[in-house]
C-alpha cells in the first residue's frame, strides 16, 4: 500500500519509495538487564516485531514479507513478488519481480520428531514450570502448526505455527512461556503431569500419534528421560 497507493499531494510520483522492516529477530531481555521500575526483575520484557521468534522459527508475518502478494497459508513454493524501487525519469515506482523459489520457511509436515524428556514434578502446588520437551531428529525443518501434545486424561494442546529446525529443542509448559524454548505453553492453572506415572503423546496435525512417552512412579525423581541409551 505505501509503495503503490500513496501519492504526493499534487504531484507525480510515490511518496514512500521504499519500507524497510523494523527488526529481524524477536528477543527477550530480564528487567534486570533494562532495569524498568515495579516490575520483578526476572519479569521477561518482550520485543516483538521481528520477522524471526527468538528460537529462528520463521513468523507468519516473514511468510507475507516474502512472498508478497501471494497466499502465504500452506508455505509451500510461490511465484513471489519482491518490491522493488526503480528510478525513471518521472520520480519512483514500484515494480514486482515474479520470482519462483521455495520459501526457507518451507518445511515438510511430518518427520523424525520426538519426546525427549518429561519433567512432571514441578514447583508450587499448580507446578506451572511442568514440561515435556521434544527434539526434531530429522535433517529438514518440519512444521509443527496442527500438531498436538496430550497427556492420558485429555489435556491436549494444539501446537501453532512452529517450524522446527534440525536438532531443535522445544518445550511445552503447563503454565510458563519461555521464548528460548519455543514459547509453546498449556496456559492451564493447576497441573498436567501425574506425579504418580503417566504417558505423553505427540500426535502429527493426521491426528496420527508419532511418540510417546511413559513414566512410572519414582520417589525422589521429577522428571523422565524418554532417548534410550
């Protein structure tokens, strides 16, 4: 819109020949490394308008800059159309360059993901720090974005936009967010994982279960290594 439609007042031309994004990444910073009055310094102080998360996961918003204008919904090989500013004799215009290439965000949709670790016995008596982590073993990024995390009795959570690089770590917390490990939370106000033993299952966006993992009972222990020796 600012390249095409808006105009000088009365003369000829654009009156923005070019737009550039504001940040690359997100990031999170402790406010007590800001030092922002009232608020706990271990408060996470987001800075969100990045085409990239924190973890280099690729944002929707990275899809639209890209592929501009085309249909970003199932990131998967575009005609893109790149702005372009290009200087005439009259002033500036902006032109589109059709260009065929697969988005770097383009992943595929099912592949080796796996639970890694459970860690069900947190702090506090809602254990909010509760979490199951799963790793992607492939050697492609996959997308995540309709993939879900359950435990035995139903609390299941519907993974969003998440493409996961080779060898990632991600983590699914009862009730935190943590955007170094993906941001991916149940939001949910009392806890998930039995202490007593229970299973987590990872299910691909087929609804299909790809892993899962078991725990036992075990004294003295908070958490469950799910990679065998």
């Amino acid at each position: 819109m600012m390249l095409n439609d808006v105009t000088l007042w009365g003369q000829s031309g654009n009156a923005i020949e070019k737009a550039f994004w504001f940040g690359l990444l997100d990031f999170y910073l402790l406010n007590e490394d800001v030092g922002c009055p009232d608020i706990p310094e271990d408060r996470e102080l987001a800075m969100s308008w990045g085409l990239y998360r924190g973890d280099l996961a690729q944002k929707p918003v990275w899809c639209d800059f890209r592929a501009y204008p085309a249909n970003c919904a199932d990131l998967e090989m575009y005609d893109l159309y790149l702005p372009l500013t290009i200087r005439d004799g009259s002033g500036s215009q902006a032109a589109a360059i059709p260009l065929t290439t697969p988005l770097l965000s383009s992943a595929q949709t099912n592949g080796n993901v796996r639970i890694t670790y459970i860690f069900y016995d947190g702090e506090g008596r809602r254990e909010p720090d509760e979490y199951v982590e799963i790793q992607n073993n492939d050697i492609q990024p996959i997308q995540l974005q309709g993939w879900t995390v359950e435990d035995l009795a139903g609390h299941s959570l519907t993974i969003p936009y998440l493409v996961m690089q080779p060898g990632q770590l991600c983590r699914v917390y009862t009730n935190e967010q943590h955007a170094q490990w993906c941001g991916l939370s149940y939001q949910r106000g009392s806890v998930i994982w039995n202490n007593r033993g229970d299973t987590a299952i990872l299910s691909n966006d087929s609804v299909v279960a790809v892993d899962r993992c078991s725990y036992p009972r075990r004294s003295g222990v908070k958490g469950f290594s799910c990679v065998s020796d």
